[in-house]
C-alpha cells in the first residue's frame, strides 16, 4: 500500500464518523435544482461555489442537477443500498479482527428537525429509504428531551435511525486498520507516486520520489486525488472535490449519545473522543486552494443555536475533499483499458461508511472471485 501521508491522514482524518446506512439517498433529489439558490444566499447556508469556479464547475454541476430526475434518483437510490447494506455489521466485524473496536459502535444515528412540517418536507427521501428497508423512530417533544438533553427546545422533532453506528475517531480507526495490515505481513510505504510505468499495456512499476516499486496487479484507491492516477489508464473522468468542514469543540460542558444529522443545515454533531465534532456543509473550490474560515464559524453557528448551552472556547478546524462524481455513485471497477488495473474511488459523502465493502468487492475483482453485488452502476465504462 503505497500513500504519500500515513494512513488516515487526507479526507479520513476530519469526517464526521457516521456509518450511514441511509446515506441510499443522494444529495440531489428531484426538485433539488430549485432549492440552490436559496442554499447558495443563505450565509449560514450549506453550499457555497468560489465565485472564480463557477466556469470549472459548470459542466459537473449541470451533469449533477440533470442526475436528480426522478428515475435516476431511483436508479441511484437502488444501486447505493445494494452497496450500503450491512455497513454497520461489516465495519463492527472487521474492527473486532482487527483489533480496532475502540473505534466503531453500532448506535441510532438521529435526523433533527424543528418540527413535524419541516420533517414532512423531507418525505421524498424518508420514502425512498423506507422503500429500501430503512427503519426507524419518531421521537418528539419529552422523548426527545430525554434522549438528548441538551438539545435546544426549538428542535422538537427527530428520527431515530435504527442499525447505524459511528466513530469516535475516524483517523484512530484506520490508522489501526493499517496496523493490523502491517502485522499480518502487509507492506506500507510513504511515498508520492508521480507516475506509474506501463508495459505491454499493463502497470509494471509506481514512479515514486523513493524511486521504482514494481507492481503486478494496481488498485487507484487515492480519493479525490485518483482523477490524475486513472487518466494514466482511461478517459478522464468528472471526479470533483466537495469541499467539507469540520469544527471539533473539546470541553463542550454538554454532552451527545449519537451522532445526530441536522437536516435543514446539511451538518453532522458527533460524539467523537475528545469532545463533539460538527461537521459537513459544501464548497466547491480549487482542489489546492486555502480553505475558507467562514465556513467553520458557519459550524459554530450551528453548533450554538443547536445547544445553547454548549462551551465553545476550545475548538479546532479542519477542512477535507469529498471525492464526488456527478451520479453520486462511486467507482468500484475493473479499467476499461488495462486488465491489471481497478479502481476504488468517488464514495463522496459516504466513503467511511463504505470503505470495508469496497475492500472486499475489489478484492473479488482482483482475485477473480464474482463480487456479490451488481457492479454495473459503478463501472468507470459508464461516462
Ligand atoms: C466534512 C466531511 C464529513 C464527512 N462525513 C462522513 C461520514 O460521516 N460518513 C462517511 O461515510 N463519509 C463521510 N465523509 C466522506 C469520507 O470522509 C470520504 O468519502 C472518504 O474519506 C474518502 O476516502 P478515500 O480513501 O477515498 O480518500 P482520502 O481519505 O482522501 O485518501 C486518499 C489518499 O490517497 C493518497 N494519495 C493521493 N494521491 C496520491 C499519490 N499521487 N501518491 C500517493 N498517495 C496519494 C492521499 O495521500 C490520501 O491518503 C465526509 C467527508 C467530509 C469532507
């Protein structure tokens, strides 16, 4: 395993841990197209696009909102559960192997909205997860206060996830996934592949600023940094960065149970080991530009109207690239060009969730095994 950082140093150092079986439902819904200006003018708003990208978003962002026709959104909704499935019970098995069980737990994860109305508003996505076996509760008013004391009154409203989960330190958590790789004879090295050699039309060797490491078979699993690795092989595809956020509060004075999904505000409060993180919102942006400030104190925002009793005096920022296509659908997929190459990349808002599925899909892909779920919808084929 060739990384130019440690492990779980790049985007799955900051997300906000949840295992999130719902995640079946994309981002853009039918109607979503209507919703963006209003997302966009909102200045605590969940999306923002720096006004010098407009242009180099334009063709992925049109490419996105033509995704959310109603029969794509459920063709999108299907292939997303077929993948989704079990996340919870394959990240808990593979901790529990792995010697990494401090860092998962199954628990409920919760959607907070102010009221029934605003939950009401939301009811084509809560179909479409009900139609792909999502269960959950309604908590309201008292039970809600019980529950999850410090949340502030205003919020009356939550639904209850059952068979989620979510971790207290999504870095711990890989990092000791890559120990226990190490442990059973596995190789880590750090190093930045420039190029990679091909010969005979197959991937023979990662150019490296360590030099040469030969390679046989080659897995393209480097995030939202894979566009440039798999335009080696194949046709250049839409990978985008979502920009996110996260602003983790250490001695917040309050305290959560499970990570809990404010709906209106497209961001996430997680009990996480030193305190509670929020984090999510979009930017669209220059992969390599500074990230924006204003986007955390967007999170503090919420975070104080949210819990007013919380203590924000101690909290650290960071800022992550989703690696986002336009159908939001992965890449899980054999090269179309080169036998001896796959692809694991594109899990935008989702790739913790789904990360030990993909390795065992690609494994099959790999070792010649047939994988156990349909991989048409996430061939790099289908642009
Ligand atoms: C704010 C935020 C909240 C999120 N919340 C959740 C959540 O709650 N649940 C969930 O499931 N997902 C969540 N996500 C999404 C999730 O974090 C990402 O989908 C996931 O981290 C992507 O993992 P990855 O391994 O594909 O990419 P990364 O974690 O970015 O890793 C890519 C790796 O490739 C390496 N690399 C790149 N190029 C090269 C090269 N040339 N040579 C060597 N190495 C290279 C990089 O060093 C890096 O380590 C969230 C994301 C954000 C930003």
């Amino acid at each position: 395993m060739v990384d130019k950082f440690a492990p779980g140093e790049a985007t799955s150092f900051g997300n906000a841990g949840v295992l999130a079986e719902c995640g079946c439902v994309p981002v853009n819904l039918p109607g979503f197209v209507s919703k963006v200006p209003q997302l966009m003018l909102d200045p605590q708003g969940p999306l923002s696009i720096s006004a010098g990208y407009m242009h180099r978003i334009a063709p992925w962002g049109i490419s996105f909102m033509l995704n959310s026709r109603r029969s794509k959104f459920e063709q999108v909704a299907d292939a997303m559960s077929s993948l989704l499935s079990g996340a919870t019970a394959r990240h808990v098995a593979l901790a529990a192997e792995h010697g990494a069980s401090d860092w998962v737990c199954a628990s409920p994860y919760y959607y907070l909205y102010r009221d029934e109305t605003d939950f009401m508003a939301d009811r084509t996505a809560w179909q479409a997860r009900e139609q792909r076996g999502i269960t959950y509760d309604i908590l309201q008013g008292d039970g809600l206060a019980q529950a999850e004391p410090a949340i502030a009154e205003e919020y009356r409203y939550a639904v209850s996830l059952h068979g989620h989960g979510f971790s207290r330190n999504p870095e711990k958590l890989v990092k000791a996934l890559a120990a226990s790789f190490v442990e059973k004879g596995g190789e880590l090295v750090q190093a930045e592949i420039r190029d990679v050699i091909v010969e005979d039309n197959q991937p023979v060797g990662l150019l490296t600023h360590k030099g040469v490491l030969p390679v046989s078979k080659l897995v393209v699993a480097a995030g939202v940094w894979s566009r440039q690795l798999a335009a080696r092989f194949d046709r250049d595809i839409p990978l985008q960065s979502e920009r996110g956020y996260h602003v983790e509060v250490h001695n917040p004075g309050i305290s959560l149970q499970q990570p809990i999904m404010y709906a209106a505000g497209k961001l996430v409060a997680t009990p996480v080991e030193n305190g509670i993180r929020f984090a999510g919102l979009v930017e669209f942006a220059e992969l390599d530009s500074l990230p924006d400030r204003n986007f955390c104190h967007r999170l503090l925002y919420h975070a104080r109207r949210l819990f007013p009793t919380i203590c924000l005096d101690d909290f650290t920022e960071w800022m992550g690239n989703r690696p986002s296509m336009p159908d939001s659908l992965p890449v899980i997929s054999r090269s179309e060009n080169f036998s001896d190459v796959f692809y694991a990349f594109g899990h935008q808002h989702m790739g913790l969730t789904l990360g030990p599925h993909t390795g065992e899909l690609i494994a099959d892909l790999v070792s010649g095994a047939r994988p156990g779920v349909d991989l048409q919808p996430f061939s790099i084929s289908r642009f």
